[in-house]
C-alpha cells in the first residue's frame, strides 16, 4: 500500500487511519519540532548569539545595550564626515585622505568591537558531574584563573571580562578587547588630527 499525503482533517476527525499513515504523520510532526528547535538567532541571557563554529561557540554576539551603539555610531559619522568635507574642503587632498582613513579605521573597529564575541561560551558541566565548577547565574562551566565574570547586564560569562561598556553594546572581554582598544587608539588619532587641521584652518583665517 503506498503512503498518501495525510490531511489534518483526517488526523482530527477519522481514528480508522492505517498504522502506516499514523507512523508517517508521526515523523511529520516530529521533523517539524526539529525544525523548529533550530533557530539561526539565539538568546543566552540577555546576548543574542549569531555564527556558530564547530565547538558550538558564537563569532558574532550583540549586546542588550545595542541602541546605544546606533547613537555612537551615528555620532561618529556625523561628525567625522562633516568635519572632513565641510571644514577640509578648505586643506590639500592629504588631509583629506588621511582624516578619511583615520574616520574608516576608527568606524571599522567599533563595528569589529561591536560585532565579535567578548568571550561567551555555553558550555555546561554534564548533569551527573558535580565536580566541575559552574556559574550560580548562568550555569556554565567557571574556568578558574582566566578572569571570567559573569555579567549583570549581559547576564551571561565574559571570559577574560574587562569591563561591560554601552558604547559597543555589551562587554569587552578576551575576544574583542583587542579591537576595543585599536577603537580607542583611532578615535583618539583622528581627535587629534582634527585638532590640528581646525587650528590650521582658524590660523589661515
Ligand atoms: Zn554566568
Ligand atoms: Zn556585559
């Protein structure tokens, strides 16, 4: 007997199916819950985990404070971009390169900062193992010596914690302290050549 496409109607309202139909609506249901327990975004406290790798650890990880990043982000463009074509219009071309060059390195490692996992991992001790050291908060195992703090705000374990900033939306920990920093050292280059090319301008004037 071949298998028929089976109808909800007759799930419901006929009992008679063959086993064979039951067995096949069965592995129906059953394919849908799979389905639906693979979800390309996942929420770990109050983190939102996206690009898995093999040791089901995250790349990218954004934070709850996000929207503070949109007003950072925001922030950093616009006055970047007026400052270099508005106010260089008056400088050479190589003012104007090296301002843009500053402005998109500073813009790239925010974003990087931003985007790049912290340090999140979610692996937990087995049920029956009681020796390992796991997190009272979120459950994960606690490796001991590498810094890792469980985050309020996050609500999830930073491995290597620095501390939680809003500006990137979330922690800065081992994964993207480095990034962070290279951020801070550009923010800080291109304020200072802003400086510079502004004194310039109002000593031409
Ligand atoms: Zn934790
Ligand atoms: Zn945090």
């Amino acid at each position: 007997m071949e298998i028929k496409e089976p109808k909800i109607e007759l799930n419901l309202t006929n009992n008679n199916y063959s086993n064979k139909e039951n067995i096949y609506i069965k592995l129906n249901e059953e394919n849908n819950i799979k389905n639906k327990e693979k979800p390309k975004l996942k929420k770990h406290g109050n983190l939102y985990l996206f690009c898995y790798n093999s040791n089901k650890t995250p790349k990218i990880v954004i934070g709850p404070d996000w929207i503070f990043f949109i007003i950072g982000f925001l922030f950093i463009i616009i006055y970047s971009f007026i400052i270099t074509f508005i106010l260089f219009y008056y400088s050479s071309i190589y003012s104007k390169i090296i301002g843009l060059i500053l402005t998109i390195l500073q813009i790239l490692f925010y974003i990087l900062s931003f985007l790049i996992n912290p340090g999140v991992q979610l692996k937990k001790p087995k049920k029956d193992d009681l020796k390992t050291p796991k997190c009272i908060y979120s459950g994960v195992i606690k490796y001991i010596g590498i810094g890792q703090i469980h985050c309020e705000q996050c609500d999830a374990c930073i491995i290597g914690y620095d501390h939680h900033c809003p500006w990137t939306g979330k922690c800065i920990g081992e994964g993207n302290k480095n990034y962070f920093r290279l951020f801070i050292i550009f923010t800080f280059l291109n304020f200072a050549y802003m400086m510079v090319i502004i004194s310039l301008f109002l000593e031409k004037i």
